[in-house]
C-alpha cells in the first residue's frame, strides 16, 4: 500500500474510532472515570454554556477530544510495535 493511502486509512482509523469511543463514553459513562467537577464546571464557564443543549455539546467536543488523543496514542504504540515485530 502506498504511503499515502496508508496516511488516509490511519486518519479515518482515529476519526472512526474517537466517534465510536465518545458515544460509548456517553452512552455508558458508568464504564470510564468520572470528570472531575471543577474542571467540567472550568470548561462550562469557559465554553460559555448557558443551558442543557450547551453543556452537551461540550461533552460531545471534550469526549472528542479525549477519545481522539487516546486513540491516536493507542495506534501510534501499536504501529510501533508491530514495525518492530516486522
């Protein structure tokens, strides 16, 4: 596969899968650490929501952003691995 197409598949791989770890995440936060109140309140000011709908499109843009560094450091740590088993 050319490095490009390999480029392209990695990014979907992240995008996927940050989508799909965000709505379990919201889906079923009993199973991930809670967020700490301050900070989630810090966020709420910052982001200037002013009702329900605000705050959930801030979880949906945190969850994104967590998910996506997680899954980004996850795929990282297995290509290395894997390029080192080759």
């Amino acid at each position: 596969m050319k490095r490009s197409a390999q480029a392209v598949v990695v990014v979907l791989w992240i995008a996927l899968a940050s989508m799909l770890l965000t709505r379990l995440w919201l889906i079923h936060p009993e199973l991930f650490p809670t967020f700490p109140k301050p900070v989630a309140e810090y966020l709420a000011a910052l982001y200037g929501a002013q009702n329900a709908e605000d705050v959930a499109d801030l979880e949906i843009l945190v969850g994104l952003s967590i998910s996506a560094l997680v899954v980004s450091a996850l795929t990282f740590l297995s290509l290395t691995i894997w390029r080192k088993k080759r």
